[in-house]
C-alpha cells in the first residue's frame, strides 16, 4: 500500500504543486471552468477584474481586466510583477483567484494583495 500523502493529488508529477495542472485530470478540471470563469467575470461591476491563475489555466478575454499566471516566483501575464502586486488600493471590482493558492505558496500574501487591490475577492472553484 503506498504511504499517504495528503498534500498531493493522485498521479501528481513530482515537483512543484502546481504542475499538477499540466497534468491530464487538472487539465480537465481547467477545462471545465472556462466558462463558469468567463460568465463570473462578465457579471462584476464596472471596474476592471484581476484574474489570477495557475500557468496550465486559460486566461479570459481581457475586455475590462487584467490577466496575471503564476511564473516562478511571481507573476506573468498581461504585466510581470512579485508579490505584493503593484496596484492601488481598491482599483479593481473584482479579484478571481483561479487556484493559485492551491499550493500554499504566498498564500497571505496573495490574499492581503487581493483584498487590498479590489473590492470582491472569490477564491476556489467557479
């Protein structure tokens, strides 16, 4: 019986947490959530969004928003930056984390940027 590892998914490659995305079953799960995120975002208010995702995840049409991956250490997309974002206090409507504390990396940080930069955050699954 293999030894159990709560902090990985079945069939998970090894190495960073988030590569499990690449992976045939996250694959599959980002898949599914394209339109739920794309329908989430188009329903925030009139403030540009902040999308921030895992690097296998498709980015949403950037109509009104801003569209960041994690990339290594920090962060890749429509600009590169680290953590704690670049941004003012409140300028964005709506934040969507697109399971980029799925690793626990930066986790505070991620969060305490996010509520500090937009006026709704929404973490987990669309």
């Amino acid at each position: 019986m293999p030894a159990f590892a709560h902090e990985r998914q079945p069939g998970a490659p090894r190495g960073e947490p988030l590569d499990w995305f690449s992976g045939e079953a996250g694959s599959g799960l980002l898949t599914s959530e394209v339109a739920a995120v794309e329908r989430v975002l188009a329903a925030c208010p009139a403030l540009p969004w902040l999308w921030l995702g895992v690097p296998a995840a498709v980015a949403p049409s950037a109509h009104r928003g801003v569209r960041l991956q994690r990339s290594g250490s920090g962060f890749a997309g429509d600009v590169r930056c680290r953590l704690p974002l670049p941004v003012a206090s409140e300028c964005f409507g709506a934040i969507f984390l697109q399971h980029v504390l799925d690793d626990r990396q930066d986790a505070q940080v991620i969060m305490r940027s996010s509520f500090d930069a937009g006026r709704h955050a929404m973490a987990g699954h669309p």
